[in-house]
C-alpha cells in the first residue's frame, strides 16, 4: 500500500526528519528583519494581498536582538512541550530569507549554524529571491549541515498570481526548484489553497502539477483573511470571490488532494494557523492544527485511502 517505513497513511514530515537524523528535531523560528521585493519596491509595494507577517511570527522572535539571541529564546520557549528534542534546526521565517547580499546572508546563516545543537537551516523565501551565486554558497553549506529552501509558490495559476499581486509567475517558481534540487539541497515548497477565482477542480488540479516538480516537501494552508491586509478588504467588497472552507469540506478536499499527489512528496503541514485576534472573521472555531491533523488521519483511515493511492505514474516528476 505504501512504503515510509511507518504506518501513517502520508509521507510524514517528522518521519522524514527522524529518518535524516535518528531523532526528534525541533525548528526554532528567527526573524533576522528581511523585507521582500514586492514591499521595497523592485517589484512591488505593499506586499501580496494576502501577506501580513504578524499571523506567523513568534513572540520570542525580535529582529532587533541578534541571531543567537533569539535562538536562545526559541529553544527555551520549546523546551517545556519539546523535552526530548536535542538537536535544532534555524527557521529563517519572516518575510524573504536570502533577500540580502550574500556577504550579509553568510553571516546571519553561519552565526546560526555556530550555535550549538544547531544541525541545519531550514529558509523560507521567494523563488525570485535567489540566484545562482546564493545556491551554490547554500550547496556547500548542505555539505555538512541540513539545508531546506522552502519557496512560497502559493498557487500554479499565473492568474492567480497576478490577481494576489505575487509578483512572479509560476514559470519563476518552477525554474529556481528545478535548480535547487538538481544542486542537492533540501527543497520545499508553499501553497494556499482558497485564494480567490480559483475553483475546487482547479485546485484538485494542481496536485498532478505539482507532482511533476522535483520538490522533497510541501506546506499546504487554506486561505485564512487576515487583518490589515489588502485581501480583507477584497472579502468585504464582495466575500463571493472566496472560497472558504468549512472544517469538514477542507478534509474532504484535502484527502483528495492527498490521494493524487505522488507518496515521493512529503507534507510538513495540511493547514495554517493564526492568531485568532489577526484573522478577519473564525471559520473553524479556534481549532488548533494538532486536531485538525488528527480529524485527517482518522478520516484517511475511514476511507482506507492514502497519498498517492489515485496518483498515476504517468504523471510522475
């Protein structure tokens, strides 16, 4: 039926961890203050309409404290819930992570990676963010540490794109994957499911899309409207455009998605959380992710279906 080496019925981001490195390994979050193209104007102002990096950054993270500072903080804050965690990866979170000249990268990046426990980077950034000279300074780095690019793509429809304001195409996404993997490292990928114009069928459709693309790990979030954004004041001129998924229709839809996505792909996340005092309206009643990934896994095990049980090799990347 499937073969992980477990038994949950999808490819496990903690098992894959826990394969690469024999134990629990827990992601401490660090804001080093980026900014991002589509704020400073070299592609755009005022952001993607949906972006505002309040909803996902922790209280323990300061940009105006070092890099080591808010390490430190971050494996205190997890050291309560996370006892048995000894190893550490850096999360470079906020905004666009290798949005910086490589002479400022390599210091953020090495102070991280000199702290101690510390075993890998993990970059969240956008794929028109870096070039040629960063991956191959990242490709050496994987050499001896654990290095994951993950890239927010958010959507494989150019119009989509467009109508979030992105600021890239989705050709830009799938060339800078495509020479991230064929260099070695580590490489992840962002979607939003929801985003407004787009249908369940289109949306469906991407799994076979994104199954093509050589991507090790994938973070799926159904749109949540955040506060402050210019997206909730899209939802409150006209809330028809939206897509918003009840608890239930989003665990239907994400196990059909699920099951058309190559078992080669691993998930780290099925859905996003946010503050409940940034989001616009509450749509699933302050449900925290533990429990919504506890209501997929049991439902994928109702229906004795799992990742990939409907993917077609054809398809394959």
């Amino acid at each position: 039926m499937y073969s992980w080496g477990h038994n949950r019925r999808f490819n496990s981001y903690t098992e894959y961890i826990r394969s690469i490195f024999g134990g629990r390994v827990q992601k401490v979050v660090v804001d080093a203050g980026f900014t991002c193209p589509n704020r400073d104007g070299t592609k755009g102002t005022g952001g993607c309409t949906y972006c505002n990096n309040d909803a996902f950054n922790p209280s323990y993270c300061n940009p105006i404290e070092p890099v080591h500072t808010q390490i430190a903080k971050g494996i205190d804050f997890h050291s309560v819930r996370y006892r048995r965690a000894k190893k550490f990866l850096v999360y470079f979170q906020p905004y666009s992570n290798t949005y910086a000249p490589l002479s400022r990268l390599k210091v953020l990046y090495e102070e991280a990676l000199a702290y101690p426990d510390v075993v890998g980077l993990v970059l969240g950034t956008r794929p028109d963010c870096v070039d040629e000279e960063k991956l191959h300074y990242l490709a050496k780095i994987s050499e001896s540490h654990f290095v994951q690019v993950e890239y927010g793509v958010e959507s494989c429809s150019d119009k989509t794109l467009q109508r979030i304001n992105r600021g890239h195409d989705f050709e830009t996404s799938q060339q800078v994957i495509q020479r991230t993997h064929e260099l070695g490292i580590h490489t992840g990928a962002h979607f939003i499911f929801g985003l407004p114009g787009e249908n369940l069928d289109e949306m469906i459709a991407e799994a076979n899309i994104i199954s093509r693309m050589p991507i090790d790990t994938v973070k799926f979030h159904q749109l949540q409207v955040v506060r402050g954004t210019r997206m909730e004041l899209e939802y409150m001129a006209d809330p028809s455009q939206f897509h918003q998924f009840s608890l239930e229709e989003y665990i239907d839809f994400i196990i059909r998605f699920l099951e058309r996505l190559s078992p080669d792909i691993v998930v780290e996340r099925f859905a996003g959380e946010v503050p409940p005092q940034l989001l616009h309206h509450l749509s699933w009643d302050l449900i925290r992710y533990d429990e919504v990934l506890k209501r997929i896994e049991k439902e994928l095990e109702r229906r004795e279906t799992y990742q990939g049980s409907r993917f077609k090799t054809q398809d394959s990347r």
